[in-house]
C-alpha cells in the first residue's frame, strides 16, 4: 500500500498585483467550458 504524504508551509517573497481591466468579456454560463476557453494575458 502507498504512503500517504500531507505538505504544509508558507511561501515567502512573493510580490503581485491584482488588475482590473475595463474591457472584461462576457461568457455565458450555459455554454461555458473551462478546457476550451483561452488563458489569462498578463502584461508586465
């Protein structure tokens, strides 16, 4: 039988920003699929 392995811990050092864009899309729920949708674009 496996081990089981339980991690805990902090992360330290790690700076970020929230933003909020104005030009947000709308996706309607109904027809909504995470797998197909397309990722995040941050510009830094």
């Amino acid at each position: 039988m496996a081990a089981v392995l339980h991690f805990t811990g902090f992360i330290k050092g790690v700076t970020y920003k929230t933003y909020l864009n104005d030009n947000l899309s709308r996706i309607s729920l109904d027809v909504f699929d995470v797998n197909k949708e397309r990722g995040v674009r941050i510009q830094v």
